[in-house]
C-alpha cells in the first residue's frame, strides 16, 4: 500500500531546523508524478532503517534531487525512513556529520578534500550536481553605481556560511578577474528568508547564493548578477572543467559498516535524477515544498529551466571533477598542495553504478 505523507511540522531546534515531514501529495498526484506501480516493484532493508541526513538548505535547488527523492517516497520504497536536519550553510552541515549528528551530509564534494587536510576520511558517493549553481548579485539599493568586481572592495558580500562552497566561490571569483581573494568581507547569511532579509536590512551589499534565491531576488529587482555559475560553460570558464557540486558523502566508517543503507540511498537519489531528466517543470513544482518556492512561483520555474543542465544526469562523479576541484582549493590554499591528498579517497562511483543498472540510467 502506498504510504501517503502528511504535512508535518518544522520543529526549531538549537540553529538547525528538523524537516519531520513537509508536503501532501494526494495518490492521484502521486502516482502520476512516479510512475504507476513503480512502488511495488523495488526491494527494500525489510524493517524500515533510520538515516539522518544532514544539509546546508534544503529549499535550494541545489539540493532538488534530495527533496525530489524525499518527496516522491523514493527513500521509503528502498526501506528508510530518511530524517533531513536543514542547517544555515553546508559548513555547518558538514560539522554535524564530523560530531556525528548525522549520518550522511548533502553537501559541497570539496568539503570531502578539506576534510581530508583535516585527517577526515570522507567519501562523495552520489554526484546532484556537475556545476556549481551559484550566482553573484550587487544589491541595487545599496550598489546602485557597481561597474566590476573591484567595486565591491571593502563590502561585505552575504554567503550560506564561512567555509561553504558559496564563500569560496566569491574567492575565486575574486582571483579570477585578477583582484585578491580578501578584498570583501564575507557574512554568512544562511538560506531563503534570512539571506533575503540580510540584503534587504544592508546587512550585506552583496549575495553569492543559489537558486531560487538569486532568480527571485533578480526577478525583483533587489539584484544584479554579475557572475553567473548556474550552466555548465560558465563553469568551465572559471573552475577549468567539471566542478561537482552537491553530493552525498558520508564517512569511510559509515559506508563500510552500512553498505545496504549507502546502496539503499544511492538507488533513491538516482531514481530522483532519473525522474528529473524528463520531468515537466510543472511536475516539478507540485513536489516541491510551496515554502521552497520563495513566494514566487514564475521565478522558480525560470531558475529551475536555467540551471536544469547542470544536475547530474546519473549520479556518477565526473572524470576530471576531482581534480578540477582540488585545482579550485589550491588556488585558495596553496598548503593544499603539499598535504598528500588523496583523490581515489574522496569518493565512490561503486554504489551508483550498481543503482543505474538497476534504474537502467
């Protein structure tokens, strides 16, 4: 029998929010969204198993193949009873892993290399992203005369979080129209309403943030992007190659001591990029969360079809995406380059491909 979900609660709790349950999909929505009989047809773990995902903004679209497996019961059909703790940035989601607060982070896979430096073994094993879906926005109250990056000299620009992938993507921004990689102030301003107040206040001149934030503060008016990393040229352009973005990591421990629930994980969230590839936009927005939607429906499907490329067409890890990545690291630390890191640590395509067999990805 199909197991509907009801909208749950959000429950405060220290400075992370608790998503128990957070939408209602009637069987009829359901069932068109997934696929008649799709429910029925997958193996489970038996007795449902408890994981505890952690992540830095759950609402981005960043994390769309996450809540698209959450909220079609992907996850529920392989056994698990998932548990997603939203945190302000993916700093932060990443330290809840590392305390052991949760058991898997949807975060930034170059999390996983600076782990590393730390002495961390953390392995990405699921790829959401393949760009790094980011943009820059000047505020057109409080930069009204901004002409070029130099411009924002001494301005504090908003971020997820200190030590998120936002906040270097600023750095490197920076580094990359030849202008130092300090020349701003970062604030971390968290996710959604909170980013948004930031900027509205003058908290923050400027916002480096994902989607659907940036999409609906431009539709708004109260930004203008002047560095786009939501497709995958502009990407290139400045990382060099294939930057992965959001993933799902765990550490080494966990995938050794649970490789059915890390299998059980991998086979929802590559049913969920699956189910992306050829859904209809509007399929999109039924599942999503309406909170998630910021409040304007017509910018959220504009920042959906925008970014849409970028989303991992089968969760693998791209070929020079590591390295692409720890290039985007040294650039900011040099150290980096001499701490002996070691790539084939930092992740694993072992799990998904067994998925996109079975998915026929």
């Amino acid at each position: 029998m199909l197991c509907m979900r009801a909208l749950g609660m959000i429950v405060l709790h220290c400075s992370k929010i608790t998503i128990m349950s957070s939408h209602v999909l009637d069987r009829r929505t359901l069932l068109s969204l997934m696929g008649l009989g799709s429910l029925w047809s997958l193996p489970s773990l038996g007795s449902a198993e408890l994981v505890t995902i952690s992540v830095g903004g759950q609402g981005l679209l960043y994390y769309l193949p996450l809540v698209i497996a959450q909220q079609l019961g992907y996850f529920e059909a392989e056994g698990l009873t998932v548990r997603i703790d939203d945190y302000p940035g993916g700093s932060q989601s990443l330290q809840a892993l590392e305390s052991g607060a949760a058991d898997v982070c949807a975060g930034a896979y170059e999390h996983t290399l600076v782990a590393q430096q730390r002495g961390s073994v953390l392995r990405a094993f699921v790829v959401q992203g393949r760009a790094p879906q980011i943009a820059l926005g000047v505020s057109s109250r409080w930069m009204p005369r901004y002409q070029t990056l130099a411009d924002l000299r001494g301005r504090r620009v908003g971020v997820s979080s200190l030590g998120a992938s936002t906040a270097r993507a600023v750095q490197l921004m920076l580094l990359g129209d030849g202008l130092e990689a300090d020349l701003v102030q970062l604030v971390g301003v968290g996710s959604g309403p909170d980013a948004m107040e930031a900027l509205r206040t003058g908290r923050v001149h400027a916002l480096c943030h994902a989607d659907p934030l940036m999409s609906v503060l431009e539709d708004k008016g109260a930004v203008r992007i002047v560095r786009d990393l939501r497709d995958l040229r502009s990407s290139a352009q400045l990382y060099g190659g294939s930057m992965p973005s959001g993933t799902l990591y765990a550490t080494q421990a966990f995938l050794r001591k649970n490789p059915a629930k890390a299998q059980a994980l991998s086979n929802a969230m590559v049913r969920s990029l699956k189910w992306l590839q050829t859904a209809a936009p509007m399929d999109v927005l039924r599942a999503v969360p309406a909170p998630y939607l910021l409040g304007s429906r017509r910018a959220y499907l504009s920042a959906f079809e925008h970014m849409r490329t970028t989303i991992s067409p089968d969760g693998l890890m791209p070929d020079d995406g590591p390295a692409t990545a720890l290039r985007a690291l040294v650039r900011l630390n040099p150290a980096l380059a001499r701490s002996g890191i070691d790539l084939e640590r930092s992740f694993t395509n072992e799990f998904v491909r067994q998925s996109r067999q079975r998915f026929h990805t």
